[in-house]
C-alpha cells in the first residue's frame, strides 16, 4: 500500500523506508574512499566526475594581483613609450575614463630578454624573467569595465551586472574534486572589497561549490580556515551527533522532497568533519625542507607572507583542491608607481618563481594550469606626478603549464599598449579557454536557473586554440 505523504511519519517508519538508500550511501562512501566510486544521483556533488573530453590540465592555481599590475611596466614591452614618453597620445582616448591622464610616459623600469624565447620582461620581475620558458603570454586581453568592483566580477565570474557563480566554482560544479577531505575550491586571503564574497561565490549553483576562504583581512601566518578543530576534541561525540543531524535532515527531505540547500548543508557539514584530519595538517607549512622554504622566500620578511601563499597552494593542489586562488595586492598605483609596483613586485616575484619551479620539479606543472594576472592593466599615459589610471582596453596575463605552449605569447597590443590590435582575448575568452584546458565546453557546462540556462562565458567566448600545446 503506498505511503501517504500527506499524514507525518515516524521516526521508525522513515528509517525503515530510507534504509536502503541510507545503506547505499553508506556504501558510496566507502568505495570512493578506495578510489572505486563513480558520480551517481547519490553520489557527493563533490566526487571527482570526468570531463566533457580529454583534458590538457587536472586543476588551477590562480594568482590574482588585485588593483591592476601595469602591462607596460612588466611584460608589454613598448620601446615607442622610450621614443614618445612626454608626447600626447597620437589617437583618441575612450570615451569612457575611470579618471583624466596626460600624455605620455615610458616605464621607470629596463625590459631584458630571457630564456630561449627571448621574452621581454622588466626589471620588477627577474625571477620570473627566468621562468620565461615556461610562460605562456596572453597580451591582448581586454574588458568592459573601468572601475575595481566591476572588473573583479567580470574577471571571477563573467559578469559586472549580476550575482552568478565565479570560475572557481564553475570548474568545482563541472569536475567535482580529486580529494574527499578538503574542499574543491579554496581562496587564500581573498579581497572583501570590491566584489567581495561575489568574486568567489557559487550563487546559484549549489552552495557546496563555493569558494572557502582562508584569512582574508589577518596576516597570512595567522590565517585559517574558520571552526576547523573541535574544540572540545571529542570525535566519537561530534561524529555521532551528525549523524543524528544527518538523519533528521533526512527525515526533512523524505517528507518534503528535494532541497539543494539543505542537500548542499549536510554536505558541508560532512566535508568540515572530514577536514579536521587532512587540513590542519596541509596547512602546516613547517614541515617543509629548509631549501623548499628558501626556493618559495619564506626566510625574508619582505617576500614570507606571499611565500606561505604560494607554498600553501602548491600543498593544496597536490591534495587534490581542483582550484586554488591565492591574492595580492594593492596594485593600483594611481600616485608613487615607481615605489610602489617596485614593492609590490619585490613581494611576489621570489615566491612566483619558487611555485614554478617547485612545481616543474615534482612533475605537478604539467597537469596544474597557473594563472597570473589583475582585474585590468594601467594606461600608457601619466597620471598625476607619478601614477597609470585603470585600463581595461589592454592588458597582459599570463598562463604557465596545464597544456599550454610554453616560452610563447599570443596577442598584440598597439605602439603604445593602449588598445588590443590583433588577436584580441576577452575575458569570456579566457574563461572558455580555461576550462577547454580542464576538458569541459563552455558552452556545455550550464545550469539552469530561473528559467534560462547559465554558464560562465554567458552568450560569448571563443576557446583560443592557438595557446595550446
């Protein structure tokens, strides 16, 4: 006689009628952490589902220098700023300004070839200079929108005008994660302004795809994830109290039918118990080799705090995140360039350096894309006494391992850097590139929302094929 889901049922009833489904849960559990399971309508949204084709890359290291690094001053080399620097600029502004800029001004900095390719990179990054030979230069990407909060969302998660799920977690909803005990997604000291969470929200997707933090707004070397140990170190007690947690959420979602929230609550619940016996432990950096620590700059204040950074999110890849952000900042330098860009680079390009290399030698770059870049470049033309005005219409990123062409570069700027020229990459290009390199189609990978189906590139976006290796 079939059940009347109208009239309640009791707590014996639903446990007798669920027994089997809580038995095959049980069941999953067990054969994924052997390695044996496979994504199922039962399955954790969180357990490793293969790609739509065969990928050049298995995960992402993101490293996003907040406030727009200058594209002129480090890998856009314009030796026609050096000829023309006081000059006006000899065609049209955009219409659009985020602020007034004079005419003309060359880099403060010297731009020197490296590696067998020859690259042009400036004195803020010689360390990186040396890893020319695994870069890929992407220097015609271009944007819509002038201002930080605007640029940050358009960059994480295609767009400035509406809440949607940032790339992080796209790539989590598509691929799901390669480990059971850490969260497919991790953002370490993430930006709260300017976007804020948005920029590494899931919105509408299921929750469980969202970015988790670590610090943001505290000293790196004091940052961790929130409420990761018990404290009362009572395991048995916590397990079994969710256990009964699990069971009466259970009994909800028997009685109602399905829930993404709560579906998407249980399994945080599930994914922060198992944390607390892999995390603490990847975030402990002091187990590192005294040459690890010295590659990264963990031994010199002026580079330790992005050194942690960068050796924490090697750490994690290696565990099985499948995508990591790491952030840096605050690069806009609208006043003090000369000092401040030559700070800021003196900060990240040791560790930057020491991630690729560490990465090359225990054979992780080849299946770990990295990504350097900001939300947008600065202008050729000066900007007060000392200082470049945000820059949407052209700036530089670059891409290293992960199946792309090393010692390359794609993408021409104007004499000036001011206006892409040919080969132009936007940032809905990026996104579909970066994830044909994790084997999924952006076009492909949707959800449905509200009526329509989303994806990260929207309407747009062109895979640029030719970066590939």
């Amino acid at each position: 006689m079939p059940q009347d889901f109208s009239r309640p049922i009791s707590r014996r009833q639903m446990l007798r009628q669920a027994g089997a489904g809580f038995g095959h849960l049980a069941l999953v559990g067990a054969l994924s952490s052997l390695g044996l399971a496979v994504a199922g309508p039962t399955s954790s949204p969180l357990f490793a589902r293969p790609p739509q084709f065969r990928p050049r890359a298995k995960r992402v290291i993101f490293l996003f220098m907040h406030g727009g690094p200058s594209h002129v001053d480090t890998f856009d080399y314009k030796p026609a700023l050096i000829r023309d620097a006081g000059k006006p600029l000899p065609f049209e502004k955009p219409r659009i300004q985020f602020a007034k800029t004079a005419n003309l001004r060359r880099s403060p900095w010297e731009f020197r070839p490296y590696g067998q390719c020859g690259a042009m990179v400036s004195d803020l990054f010689p360390l990186v200079g040396g890893c020319a030979d695994d870069l890929c230069m992407l220097k015609s990407i271009h944007g819509t929108n002038e201002a930080h909060g605007g640029a940050l969302l358009k960059l994480h998660t295609g767009s400035d005008t509406s809440v949607r799920p940032s790339m992080g977690a796209w790539v989590s909803y598509g691929l799901g994660s390669e480990s059971r005990n850490l969260p497919s997604f991790i953002t370490i000291n993430p930006t709260l302004g300017h976007g804020g969470v948005g920029n590494w929200a899931s919105a509408f997707l299921p929750a469980v795809h969202q970015g988790t933090p670590i610090g943001g707004g505290v000293p790196v070397d004091q940052a961790t994830i929130n409420y990761l140990h018990d404290s009362t170190g009572d395991g048995p007690r916590q397990r079994a109290q969710l256990d009964l947690l699990g069971e009466m959420n259970r009994e909800h979602l028997a009685r109602t039918g399905g829930d993404s929230a709560l579906e998407a609550r249980i399994e945080s619940f599930e994914l922060a118990f198992r944390m607390q016996m892999e995390a603490p432990e990847a975030m402990d950096v002091a187990s590192e080799s005294g040459a690890t620590k010295k590659l990264y700059g963990l031994d010199d204040p002026k580079t330790a705090s992005f050194a942690r950074q960068c050796l924490l999110a090697r750490r994690f890849s290696e565990r099985g995140v499948r995508f990591v952000q790491v952030t840096h900042g605050y690069w806009d330098q609208h006043e003090d360039l000369t000092k401040d860009h030559g700070r800021l680079a003196a900060e990240v390009d040791r560790p930057i350096a020491g991630l690729l290399r560490d990465l090359r030698s225990r054979g992780l770059l080849e299946e770990t894309l990295v990504i350097w870049g900001g939300e947008f470049g600065r202008t050729p033309t000066l900007q007060g006494k000392d200082g470049r005005d945000h820059h949407p219409h052209a700036f530089t990123m670059w891409l290293a391992g992960g199946g792309v062409k090393p010692g390359f570069s794609y993408g021409v700027t104007d004499d000036y850097g001011f206006y892409c020229a040919d080969q132009k990459v936007h940032v809905h290009d990026l996104h579909a590139t970066i994830l044909a390199l994790l084997g999924l189609d952006h076009e492909q990978l949707t959800y449905r929302h509200a009526g329509r189906d989303f994806r990260l590139t929207d309407v747009s976006g062109r895979v640029v094929r030719e970066i590939f290796a």
